[in-house]
C-alpha cells in the first residue's frame, strides 16, 4: 500500500495533526520509514477516499497501514468480539514479534506441540478448546495436554465464555509470561546470592514445575542437595523450610491465586478470598495479591531428611521421567500451591539498577545510602509507586550498616549530592526529622531507559550521532540549522546523520505550519526525540534480536547434529567405561574416535552457542530495563 | 503543464532546494531498486559481550534448564505414527509416550473438567524386577570388557576401528534393549510368555545411527 506523495496546494486536512507524512521536504521516501501514528494516517486515507468509515473497516485498514520501518505488522488481539466490542478487542496488543519469539521460547520448553497451540492462543485471542482443535489441526487429547501444560506454568488462564456461564470454557494466553522465560536463569542466580544454594534449588524447582506443594518442594530440594553431598550426609528437611519460609516472607515466592467459580455459582463461596463470581468473561481472574493468604505459610510440620539416590536407582529415576513423586502419605497442604512472585524479583532487579547507577555516577558510599533507603522502603513501596515514602534523615543515619561509618554532617552532605545531582534519583520532600528524602523510582527508570537509549545510538551510529540525539533529547524540537549549531558539526554531515536517524525512526519530524495553506517554504521543520516512542521501538528490537539469535542457535545446533550426537555417544561409552574400571588405553582408543578436526569444530560449536546464550542473556537485561520504564509510564 | 519542468536540471519543486541543504552542483546519492541486503556490512563493530563469574554461571544455568526441560513431563513429543501392521509386541512395549495420556498428574481441581486426561500410571512389581536388572548392567559391561579384548587382538588395521564402532554401538543397543524389556515387565499384565524370550531383532528400536555407510554385519 504506496501512499500518494501529497502536493502542498492539495491540503485540505489542516485540521488534522501533521506528522512527518509531507514527502516533499526531507529525505525522499524509500529513506524514511513510516511513523506510526495511526489515528492521524487513518483520517487522512479515509478523508481521501471519502468512504463511510465504519469501525470493521477502520480497524481492518489500520492493521494494513501501521507497517513499520522493518515491517513488522501490529496484529490486534481479534477475539470473537472484536467486531461487536472495540473497546474489548484492542486490550492486549501483541506484536508479531512478540509472537514470534514467544513461539520459540515455547518450543525449546515445551515441544512443538503446544508451541502450535501456545501462539495459536497469542494470535487469536481467547478461545475454546473445540475452536483451538479445528483451527490447528491438531487431536484433542494433544490440545488438552497442551492446555494442562500452559496452565501449570501460568502462561494460559481459562474463565468462562463470552455467552455467559452455560458457554464452553474460553482459554487465554498470556505473552507476558510466556517471555518471562527468558529471565528464568537470572531469577535463579539472584536467589542463589540472596538465600545461597539451597533458596536458589527452591527456585529452580518452582520455575521448572510451574507451581508446586510447599512439601513436593522440600522434599524435591532436600533431594537433589543430598546427592551434590558428599556419601554419608544428607540435608534436613528444617534447613529447606527455613530458606523456603525467608523465600516467602520476604515475598519472593507466593501462594497460587485460588481457582475462580465457573459456571454456576453466583456468588463466591468462600468468604477469604475475594474472587468475583461468575460473570462475562470481561471480568479479570483473581490474581494471586488479591488473597489475603498469599504469603502464609502453610501449617505443617516437615521432618526428615533428603534420600541420596543410590545409581541404581538412578536408571529407575530417568527411566520413570523426572515426575513429581508424591510419597503415599499426604502432608498435610494439599492445594496450597505456590509460584514465584515475578514482579517482587523485578522489584529486586530495578532496585539494583538503581544502586548500580548511582554507585558509577557518584561513589560506593552514595550507593549505600541509597541501597539503605531502598532496603528500608521495600515493604511500604507499593509496586506502581513513583517514589518512595518519605524517609527522615535521621533513619536513614541509624538503618546504615555497621560497616559504614560515616558521621551525621557527612550523611548530610552525601544526601545534598544526590539531591542536586541531574539524574535526580533522590529528592527532598520535607525538612522534618533533619530533612526528609525520597527516592525518585519513576523518574530513575526514565534516566535509565533514556541513558539506554543513548547508548544504543552511539554504538550503532557513532558519538556524534548520539551527540545530536541527545541534543534532541534536552532540547525537545530544533531545526537543522540550530541542529548543526548546537552539535557543532558540519551541515553536511549533521544532515547526514539526521536523515539516517530518521530513516530508522529514532527521530521524528514535526511541522508547524506559519501560514494557513501549510506551504512548504513557509513551515517550520523541526526534529524531535519522543522518549517513550523511542523506547518502544527499542524493546521491540530486542524482541526481535532474541529471536534471531535463537533461531540462530537451532540452524548451528541441526547443520551439527550428526557431530554432537556422535560425541554424545562417545561420552556415554566412555562414561560406562570408566565407570566400570577400564585401562587408560582403552580410554584413549575410544577417545580417538573423534578426529582432531572434528574436535575443532565441536570446539567451536560450542563457542558459538556459548556466545549465543550469553548474549540473549545479556540483551534480556535491556529488555527489563526497557519493559520496567514502559510499565512504570503506563500506571500514571 | 505538468511536464514542463521534467529534464531541465533537477525538476522544479515547491521549495527552495538549498533551504534543505542540496546545494548547487551536488550530487544525490544513488537511487535504491532493491531491498536493502540481509546482512549489511557493518560500519561500526558491536561491543564485546560482558565476562565474569556472573555472566558464566547464569550462561550455565542457561543451557542446564534448557537440558532439564526435555527430560520433564511437560515436554509433549507426539506419539510415533503407528506402522502399517499392529504388531503383537506394541501390547507390550509401551515405553514411548502416547497420545491418549498424560505423563504427569496434575491437580485436576484447578483446571476445567473438560481438560481431563487420563494420566499414565506405570504399574506393575517393583522389588522383582529389580534383582535382575542389578545383574544385567554387570553382565553388559563384561560383555563390552571381553569384546574389547578380543579386538585388541585383532590388530587388524584399516576396519578394525569402524568394527569396533559398530559392535559398541550394537552392545550398547543390545543393552538398551535389554533394560528396556526388563522393564517392560512391568507392565505385565495378563501373558504367561516371559518377556526375555521374545527377541526383537537388530531393526526394532531404530538404527541410532543415521549415516551408516557400510552394511551391518
């Protein structure tokens, strides 16, 4: 779909807001992308046409315009309604990228099948399972797997149909936490630094099964910590309750929110639990914080000790799959099933990003003091809060650890540095109790989200072009010629840059007509740096990135497979060789059945997936940073 | 009219070319016909990935999850196809997953009646089973010990690695296959044959290997 270049004496939508859609002036079109604003593009094609612009086709269009730079095309979360409900329809955008990766990461987890059912669900909407089976081909039972499968990990949520409580049950999944998987490695690690080896066995449990009995936990944990032991010591069960109670206590992990009433009932039975009855499906699921009970800890009395498997149990154990083995007798906290508390890990993680910051810009000693607010305000921030509440100096002197002993006057003047300095992490809010602080936790994502984004500008651009986007970000709108001026670099050049930059959307340009007739010589052309525009289209980047690199990884993985399963064989051989006392000449023999060529290419196969996975890791940490400021704008 | 100023210099537009910066005498930059390549060369090279204990301890909890995660239940692989005849064996050797169960149980209260499956149980005597396969592993491995030793023999020069390749590959199947029916034994439950007398053959179970270029002996 091309659009017509529009002539100057041709306008007739002055009322309509102009935003970079003139192509007469700038660079010519096949360089520019498409800004998507889609309002503004809608009106204008249909003022065009001159057609009874009705809802149906209006939203149909819109999906055919909104193709970004890159193509990537916005898909509207179409349920069954969407033609009825508009509102309705466009609740949950996913992107196809989203989609995309999401698919992935449900295929490397959980197999082919429910990855075809997985984006079956992102794609379409909520749907019923008699409409999943047809749509996707695939049998019912497979269907019903899936299902039970997406559910236990919290990925899908189910709630009766649309057509009210006599419908067939309707399914939903949910993008967000299917992309969570991605961050499954880092919430492990930082359980392991924050509760040691066995907090972090806890977690991993948790993430791998979905949810799980506090008891299935223990004794699953206490397990696998007595077979890294060595012969003759085994873990008490005590030790993996403490470190599970600290996981609960401190919020990390939390109850499962209790299943909502179907069909029937009118009014919620049970009298703790908040949950709304039965309704049209537009009614949200209960969600685990609207429990009351959601961090206490069930009543029972775990006593035991973990069992070492012995090996020959252990071909048993692999033979019979890893399933949750639920020994005959019941502990007690049947249907108490907990899940880990993503959004307090994300907490964590903004938390430290913070401390980061502040300990690179300014010194150690800051970071302390701001790690110290941080610690002591982390149970009375609400989640969404912009900042936190107000703390006196005089608490933040006595909360500081021991080890940092620094004296009052100089707390004072630490605090003045952080409260002048231009990120603005901390703020003054009063002058009680010795001057009253806060930390600023809205306004700090922002400046890391902006600093990413400068970053991401010098890396892929150079320093002068970041020097003009950050130019653009202080100072809002300027025209080229204050653009060059400003950036002290020459015309020639700074146009350059400024059309590259705006080819690939980073920077947008705004008109501001002088005269009524909008005539090109005579409007101002002024190039602007929209910070959560920009964002947006970061993190949608990074979506993308991760993608690429992990089909990058599958395509290394299948050119290899006939290498790597012959190693595999040959490690399994040598494994059982070992194991049963063979010379070390035979050892060798076997171990020369792999030439030193194929060793090479082994060897750096495995650097390359070692490469790949590290930097998913490391682009995930964007992702966060981005996704965190993105959020934190929406909850205004 | 409209073609007036096509051919004479640049073509006449409705603003001042040198406002946006082309002055006299420049030039364009070339024209694109085509997309722009799939991998562009790249002006500026990427920064190198971070290192440290903390980025190669998430890296390999990374690849252990992604390892851990094909040997759970949650894993769904669809049942093979079934052959073209139902063989007498298929009563018995259940071990591959099929599509009709569920390899683990979930809390059926939580989920929606209609999502119900039956899930698989193993059943079957445990303690029995058990002595034997104890022997069998030992007696694989001799196996293994005595053929190494008569190969070294051998000496032969040329095929004496790939036949020692094939007959590892063959006593580790064979092995495989033993546990396997050992454990099929399980699954008894009403035949008086005895599971060790049925002999599947070499093609049961699948060629591990794919690029076999000589002919099994």
């Amino acid at each position: 779909m091309t659009e017509e270049p529009m002539r100057g004496n041709r306008r007739s939508f002055r009322h309509l807001p102009q935003n970079s859609t003139n192509s007469d002036v700038g660079p010519p079109a096949y360089q520019r992308g498409w800004s998507a604003n889609i309002p503004s593009c809608n009106a204008q094609l249909f003022g065009k046409i001159n057609l009874p612009v009705s809802a149906e086709i209006r939203c149909v269009v819109a999906l055919a315009i909104t193709c970004v730079w890159d193509s990537e095309v916005v898909l509207r979360g179409f349920s069954r309604n969407s033609f009825h409900d508009l509102k309705g329809c466009f609740a949950k955008h996913m992107t196809a990228q989203e989609v995309r990766l999401c698919g992935l990461l449900l295929q490397e987890h959980f197999g082919e099948v429910v990855e075809r059912i997985g984006t079956h669900l992102l794609r379409g909407g909520a749907q019923n399972l008699r409409t999943i089976a047809n749509e996707t081909n695939t049998p019912l039972d497979l269907v019903k797997k899936s299902l039970c499968v997406l559910v236990q990990h919290g990925a899908c949520e189910f709630g009766s149909g649309r057509r009210g409580p006599g419908s067939p049950v309707e399914y939903r999944a949910s993008c967000e936490r299917v992309l969570r998987v991605l961050r499954y490695p880092r919430y492990i690690y930082t359980a392991k630094t924050l509760y040691g080896d066995t907090g972090e066995l806890i977690v991993e449990e948790v993430l791998q099964r979905g949810h799980m009995t506090m008891s299935n936990t223990v004794k699953t944990v206490a397990d696998r910590l007595t077979h890294n032991m060595e012969e003759g010591r085994s873990m008490e069960y005590s030790e993996v309750v403490s470190a599970f109670s600290k996981l609960v206590e401190t919020h990390f992990l939390q109850r499962c929110p209790p299943v909502a009433e179907m069909g029937t009932a009118a009014t919620s039975t049970t009298p703790a639990t908040p949950s709304t009855p039965a309704a049209p499906a537009s009614t949200s699921p209960p969600t685990a914080e609207s429990n009351p009970d959601c961090y206490k800890l069930p009543h029972v009395t775990l006593i035991g000790r973990g069992k070492r498997r012995r090996s020959s149990d252990d071909s048993e154990e692999q033979r019979g799959g890893k399933k949750a083995k639920m020994d005959s007798e019941s502990c007690g906290d049947e249907g108490i099933y907990w899940l880990v508390n993503f959004e307090r890990f994300h907490q964590h993680f903004r938390d430290q990003a913070i401390i980061s910051a502040v300990a690179s810009k300014l010194d150690q000693t800051s970071s302390e003091i701001v790690r110290t607010m941080l610690r002591m305000s982390e149970v009375t921030t609400t989640q969404t809060a912009a900042y936190t509440q107000p703390l006196s100096a005089n608490e933040i002197f006595r909360s500081l650890p021991p080890n940092y002993s620094i004296s009052r006057p100089i707390l004072d003047q630490y605090l003045s540095l952080l409260v002048d300095d231009p990120m603005e992490f901390v703020g003054k809010s009063g002058d009680s109790g010795g001057g009253m602080y806060v930390v600023n936790l809205q306004r700090a994502l922002a400046n890391l989200a902006r600093a990413t984004l400068e970053s991401v500008v010098q890396e892929r651009f150079g320093s002068r072009s970041a020097r003009i986007f950050r130019l653009l970000l202080r100072k809002r709108h300027l025209e080229q010629k204050q653009v060059e001026d400003f950036a002290m670099i020459p015309a020639k050049e700074a146009k350059d840059m400024l059309y590259t930059l705006l080819s690939e959307n980073l920077v947008q340009l705004q008109e501001i007509p002088k005269t009524p007739d909008h005539a090109p010589s005579r409007t101002f052309y002024l190039y602007t740096v929209n910070q959560l525009p920009t964002a947006r289209l970061l993190l949608q980047h990074c979506y993308k990135t991760v993608a690429n690199l992990i089909e990058r990884r599958l395509f290394e993985t299948k050119e290899n497979k006939r290498l790597l399963e012959k190693s595999q064989r040959i490690e399994a051989i040598l494994a059982s060789l070992q194991a049963s006392g063979a010379e070390p000449e035979q050892l060798t023999e076997v171990e020369e059945m792999i030439t030193a060529p194929e060793r090479q290419q082994l060897e750096a196969l495995r650097h390359h997936i070692n490469k790949l996975d590290s930097t998913e890791n490391q682009v995930d940490e964007t992702v966060f940073l981005l996704e965190s400021y993105i959020f934190s704008t929406k909850t205004k | 009219m409209a073609g007036r100023g096509r051919g004479r210099g640049r073509g006449q537009m409705t603003f001042n070319l040198e406002d946006v910066g082309i002055g006299r005498g420049d030039s364009l930059p070339p024209t694109t016909f085509k997309p722009s390549p799939l991998f562009p060369p790249m002006p500026v090279q990427p920064v190198p990935l971070q290192t440290g204990e903390e980025v190669e301890y998430m890296l390999a909890l990374k690849q252990e999850l992604r390892a851990a995660t094909k040997t759970l239940p949650f894993y769904i692989r669809r049942a093979a196809p079934k052959r073209d005849v139902d063989r007498y064996s298929d009563k018995y050797q259940s071990g591959e997953p099929k599509d009709s169960t569920i390899e683990w149980s979930p809390d059926w209260s939580r989920l929606p009646k209609e999502l119900c499956v039956k899930v698989r149980e193993p059943r079957g005597k445990r303690p029995t089973p058990q002595v034997k396969r104890t022997k069998k592993p030992l007696v694989g491995k001799e196996e293994i010990l005595t053929k190494l030793e008569t190969l070294e023999k051998k000496e032969e020069a040329v095929n004496s690695e790939e036949e020692q390749d094939e007959e590892k590959k063959k006593t580790n199947e064979e092995e495989e296959q033993a546990d396997e029916e050992d454990y099929e034994e399980d699954f008894e439950e009403d035949t008086d044959y005895i599971m060790s007398y049925f002999d599947n053959g070499e093609e049961f179970g699948g060629d591990s290997d794919d690029n076999m270029d000589e002919a099994t002996y």
